[in-house]
C-alpha cells in the first residue's frame, strides 16, 4: 500500500467506564475527542476508560471518511496487512492497541493461553468471547501503579508472619505448610525445588481465594484497620519490595474503592510496581495482574478474553483463575521492559540535534512490537522504513504531520492513523514535542531485537 488509511476510534463507556479517569483528566477521552467524526463532547463528571484501536469486533475502529471499519477493508484488500499475516491471521490484525484512563482499580485477572481460550470460548462464549490467547505490554504515559505477577517467595512468607488477618484468612495450617515448603529454597533453581514451590504457591493462593466473601470481609475490617493505625509498623515495616506505610496506604486507597474485597489480601501475594513515564511491562498469557490507577498504552493479542476473580462486580470465574495460573514468582525488575534503539528509523539532523529518539518495545511473542518517537525540535523529523506488516500510529503529545507516498496529513494528539503493509512512513514535528505510539506486526524476523528483561 502506498497510502494512509484514518481510523476513528471509540472510548468504551458502559460498565467498564466506571474504572476510568473523569472527564477531562482521562487521556482517552481527550484522544478520543481530538477526532471530530466520533462526535464525542466530553461530559465533566463522566468517566472514560478505554481507547481501542484495531479490528476487534467488538469496537472496530472506522476510517474517517468513508466511515467503514478498519476489520472491513483489511478484509477486503489482504495487501493492507500481507498476505502472510492475513493468512496466519485470519484476516484480522493479530494485535489490538490500546488507551486505558485507570482512575480505580480494575479486576484481579489473567487472560487465558491458547489452549484453554479455545477451551472457555467454546464452553462459556458469553463470558469468554475469543478463542485466542492475551499478552499484554503497558506502556505509562502517566505515573501508573498496579500488581502485576507473584512476589518473591521470602516476601510472601514475610507478610504470613507479620499481618496477623492474612495469616487467620488463609489458616495457619496452609500457611506453615508453604513456609515450610520454600523455606531455604526460595530463591533455588532447581527444577524440582521450583515445582515444589509452586504448587505450595498454588495451595496458598487458592486458600485465600476460595475463602467466603463473610470470612473475608471480616477479616479486611481487622486488615484495614492495622492499616490505618501502623503506619510505618504496617505489615512488619513492610518487605524489601515495599514500605510497611506505603502498603498501609494502598490497602486504605484500595478498601475505599472495594471494601472488603478479597483483593486487599492478595496485594500480599503479588508484587507491588510503579511505573514512571515511558517504563514498560509484559505481561505472558496466565500471569495476574491487576492495574490500580494512570494512563498507560497498551497493547495485546487481538482478545477480550478476561478471567477475573477479585475487585469487580463482573463475573468471576475463581476456579478457573486459580488452576491457569503459572505460580512463577520473581522480583517485578524481571517483568519490565529494557527498550532499544529502534533500528530502522532515519532521524534528520534537527532530530539528532534536539535529542529526539525512536525506541522499541518488543515483547517475546510474534503479534505486535510498539516504537515510542518522540521528535523534540521543528521540522526534526523520522523516516521508518517499510515493512512487510500494519501497523496503527497515535499521537500522545503535541502536533505534527505523517507522510506516506504523496499523502501527508496534519497530526495532533489523539490522531490515529493506520499504515499498510510495505509503506514507508515519515513523521516530522511543528511543535517543540511531538510523540507518537506505533504498534506493529511483522512475520519476517527484521525486528528481532528482545525488550523483554
């Protein structure tokens, strides 16, 4: 393809709208709101949580002119994505791109791999909608903070013995057993070691789980007052990961928001991150996670498949979270993402002169990659070279234009733009920052740099 597809998109409002930032303060009403055709007149005390961008069917996003779906002309013309990944594909984009205003806590969740999102669609495609598996990057553009994967065993075994209502919820019977287990293998490689702590992980986690919401709130209210009286005290002053005030602080946030949810006590089990703006994190198919607030980028193999089980009115499925999980347990350090250098990108003089910089986000997996640019001075400008892949463009911050062939459009921020396969594209900035997300697919290997830590 020689030119510029334009996908309008749509903030997702309804029930999952209740999580999202307010009003104006939500990145993705803002972008959402930039493209004229949707229409959208942002209400002030209205929350907004989500962008999507891609052919999802459930919020395909359109084309501004003609107003057809983005899923309908790539299914019309394979050239636009290849046939290669039109193929492999089935015809849709394999990634789906997202902006998430996270202004409450959104569900304790994982997202299923292939073979069991195959297995749930087909046994409960109302609550499971997709047969594909789920990897997610997030990417902050604001201070984010979630749980995201399990802790180190120590730190478990620390909050066991030192927050008296969590030790009593699960019962100090299933908690000595686990202490027992890892105790001087915590951190050991050894196949069988590991095999044993996870399984230990896995009876300890789903006693917690499997507790009645009476038992639980009873024990949040003992839980949520030691909280509020410790302070620094708080959880034996807290692990190495966290202070004890830090996590007082985030039960009181969390309770207020749920209150005597289970998921005050599984901030126990899992690691605690915050991310500053431009870190990133990947999460694999059946890792737990749980985003707390911020706005972030995020991409994902192209489902909606989500298996919940705590901080949501939404359906749960607790047997299912708590036999998909892996129960890999590790420092969150290993989770996030060391981006590089983009390679195939041209900067001009006044880019390299101004400090400008494309890097790449490149997740493990073969669906998608994301490149962050940011062109810092007027006119700096960036050359991407084509490739044998779509990709979808937005624009976070300031303005600017994109190219393609001979059509070059004006950019500002909350533009989305979709490029075909084997176009070259050139980004060049009339502001003093403009900075752009673009999320890609390509089969053929060229990006094969590993972000992943």
């Amino acid at each position: 393809m020689t030119g510029v597809s334009f996908a309008a998109v749509y903030p997702i409002t309804g029930l999952n709208g209740v999580i999202g930032k307010v009003g104006k303060d939500s990145a993705a009403a803002k972008y959402a709101a930039a493209t004229e055709s949707n229409q959208l007149s942002i209400e002030n005390e209205k929350p907004y949580a989500e962008l999507w961008m891609g052919t999802h069917p459930s919020l395909p996003s359109k084309d501004v002119d003609t107003q057809r779906s983005l899923l309908d002309l790539v299914q019309d013309n394979k050239a636009l994505m290849s046939t290669k990944i039109s193929d492999k594909f089935g015809e849709k984009l394999p990634f789906l791109f997202k902006v998430l205003s996270i202004r409450k806590a959104l569900s304790i969740q994982a997202h299923p791999n292939k073979k069991l999102a195959e297995q749930l669609h087909a046994k409960d495609p109302k609550n499971y909608p997709d047969d594909n598996h789920k990897p997610e990057m997030t990417i902050a553009i604001t201070p984010f903070d979630g749980l995201c994967g399990f802790r180190p065993l120590k730190e478990i075994s620390h909050f066991l013995a030192t927050v008296p209502s969590l030790r009593n919820l699960i019962g100090n019977e299933a908690a000595k057993d686990f202490e027992d287990t890892v105790s001087a293998r915590e951190t050991s490689n050894d196949a069988q070691d590991m095999q044993r702590n996870k399984k230990a992980l896995q009876s300890a986690f789903s006693a917690l789980m499997t507790k009645d919401k009476d038992t639980i709130a009873a024990a949040a209210k003992d839980l949520v007052a030691s909280a509020e009286n410790d302070g620094d005290k708080f959880a034996g002053g807290g692990g190495p990961s966290n202070r004890g005030k830090e996590l007082a602080d985030l039960v009181i946030r969390l309770n207020s928001q749920f209150e005597g949810d289970v998921g005050l006590f599984v901030l126990f089990f899992l690691n605690y991150v915050k991310l500053a703006i431009g870190e990133a994190m990947f999460l694999k198919a059946d890792d737990i996670h749980a985003y707390l607030s911020g706005d972030i980028i995020e991409c994902m193999a192209s489902s909606d498949n989500v298996v919940r089980a705590g901080f949501t009115p939404k359906f749960q499925d607790i047997p299912t979270l708590t036999s998909m999980l892996t129960y890999s347990y590790a420092p969150i350090s290993e989770q996030k993402m060391n981006p590089v250098d983009y390679p195939y990108v041209t900067l001009n003089r006044t880019a390299y002169s101004s400090s400008s910089s494309a890097i790449l986000y490149d997740p493990p997996i073969e669906e998608f990659s994301v490149v962050k640019t940011e062109l810092n001075g007027e006119e700096a400008k960036a050359t991407f070279e084509a490739i044998e892949g779509p990709s979808i463009i937005i624009c976070t911050s300031g303005s600017g234009k994109i190219s393609v062939g001979p059509k070059t459009e004006q950019v500002k921020a909350g533009y989305v733009f979709f490029v075909g396969a084997t176009a070259e594209c050139v980004l060049e900035s009339d502001s003093g920052n403009f900075t752009t997300f673009k999320a890609f697919c390509e089969l053929s290997g060229k990006e094969t740099a590993n972000g992943g830590s």
